[in-house]
C-alpha cells in the first residue's frame, strides 16, 4: 500500500468513526487498514486517532493532517482523470452544510437548476442550526451566518442579510401595534423566545437607533430552539421574533405575518461561506461557491 492508500485509508476512518466501516467501504480488509493507520503514524511521529472501543475519534494532529490530506487526494484524483473525462467537466460528490431554513427557502428550490448546470455533481446537503465541526464531520464548505469563531477555516464573507421585526395577525388583535421598542415594555408585549444552542439561553430583542445598537429581555410565554418552530409560534400569535426577511417574506406577501417596527429594526448578520482547506480548492467546492453567491445574492442588502 503506497502512501496516497495510507491516507485514503486514514481519511475513511476519519469519516466513519470506525476500522471495520472504513474497511467495508474501502473494500479491504480491516487488518489492511489498521496497518495503513499505524504506518502513517509512523512515519508522522505522533498519534493520528484516540481509539476506545466504541469510537475512534482525531487527534488535534490527526484534525491538521486531516485538513493537509483530504486537499491533496482531491487534487490526485483531478489528475488522474485529466485526460480521461475532459477538463471542462466538474463532477463527483460535494457533502454542504446550511441553516435549516436557507436549505429548505433558498437552496432546495434552486437544485434542479444547479444540476443542469452541473449534471456529473451530487450534493449531499446537511441542514442545522447549530454550529458544526467541517473536519470532523468531512463537510466540503457550509454557510454561516453570524459572527465566525472557529479561526482554522478559510472564511469567504458574501454580505449582510437584513433582519425584521414579525408579529403574527393574531397578536395584534390582542396588543396594540407598538411605534417605538419602549413600547414593548411598558405595554407588555412578549417575544417568541429562541435558545441559542451555543450559550443555552434565550436571545434578547435588539434594535437599532440612530446607528446604536440596544439590547433588553423581552419576557416570553414559548421558547424553542429551532427557526421553524419560530417563525410557527409567531404566526399563531404568542409572540414577537426577530428574524431574517427572506424567510418570512412569502409570509409577509399573504399577510400570515406583519412587520412591526420597521425603523428600530436588529442589526443585519453577516453571510460567510466557511471552508477548511487553504491549500487545495476542487472545481466542485468552487463552482458551488460561485453558484451559492449568485443564488444569495438578491437576499442580501445592498
């Protein structure tokens, strides 16, 4: 087994979590493999995977060798295809990762018209609203909105996206429309409360005044931690959220939901398109970066 097998082998594993699944899928045997893991290791001088009998999981060397090989065997299989399938074509499997509600609004709408573009692509999309690890989960790129804390990937900024303040019709029947975000203190207004699964705790109303942006809890009857039980609770009148307008704009057109402070809206969010590896970009990787920005593009303010 020559070294580009070596890390192959260690790659799967990576991916899996596991010899004997990184075996079945690579079609050797799994004694094959553990050689191959235990060759590397090696040759590297330091350990790649914690092994327990339940997981194996990366080594914070394992994770940097991770980043380096997943790069180069892409760029060993381009090669080994230069001549065979045409340089022109981009092909082969790329795993995304999305908000829940940018997957299901903006990108899953938009798939038959990637795929005839690109008829030799596959993409295998992932959808959360919680932060994941690229590298652990062998996730190509993901869209991130917010600000970024993971310093090891490649950022590639796309711009802002504007937040709304949302009631539902059912609300206002009950509460008077509020003009000014004092208001919603002291005529006791509620929010549709959303737990941030970062910090386990609601997030507060914010808004924007002259250029300052302020902060208070607004108390709340319902807390959920996920964007379409959000917007849900909103719609069914039990409370105010703050949310991003693309995903409630059809909403907003049939009147299901009503923007309500309109001048004290939040803070708009950066867009990011997170990546891991610096050093080697597939065709795939970059014509879906080119794609996503012109698909997103219309959403973000100008």
């Amino acid at each position: 087994m020559d070294k580009l097998d070596r890390y192959r082998a260690f790659v799967k594993v990576a991916e899996m979590g596991s010899f004997v699944k990184a075996s079945l899928a690579l079609g050797m045997p799994r004694a094959s493999v553990s050689a191959a893991i235990a060759q590397l290791e090696t040759d590297t001088g330091t350990r790649l995977l914690h092994r327990t009998t339940r997981q194996v999981q990366l080594t914070p060397d394992g994770q940097r060798l991770l980043q380096r090989v997943v790069g180069l065997l892409d760029e060993a299989r381009q090669i080994d295809r230069l001549f065979k399938d045409g340089d022109e074509q981009v092909r082969g499997t790329l795993k995304v990762n999305l908000p829940s509600r940018i997957a299901r609004r903006m990108l899953a709408p938009a798939l038959p018209a990637f795929l005839r573009s690109y008829p030799h692509m596959r993409l295998q999309v992932g959808s959360t609203d919680r932060p994941i690890d690229l590298v652990q989960e062998g996730v190509d790129c993901a869209v991130r909105i917010g600000m970024l804390s993971d310093s090891s990937l490649v950022v590639r900024p796309l711009g802002r996206i504007a937040l709304i303040n949302c009631a539902g019709p059912a609300y206002l029947q009950q509460r008077a429309v509020p003009r000014h975000p004092d208001e919603l203190r002291t005529h006791g207004h509620v929010a549709v409360g959303y737990v941030a699964s970062a910090s386990g705790r609601e997030a507060p109303w914010e808004y924007l005044e002259n250029g300052q942006r302020s902060e208070f809890v607004l108390p709340s009857l319902v807390a959920v931690d996920n964007a379409e039980s959000y917007i849900a609770a909103c719609q069914a009148g039990v409370g105010l959220i703050q949310i991003p307008r693309f995903d409630v704009q059809h909403l907003l057109d049939r009147g299901l939901l009503v923007e309500i402070l309109p001048d004290h809206r939040p803070q708009s969010l950066d867009v990011s398109m997170v990546y891991p590896h610096r050093r080697q970009r597939s065709r795939r990787l970059q014509a879906f970066i080119d794609w996503f920005e012109d698909l997103i593009e219309p959403h973000l303010e100008t």
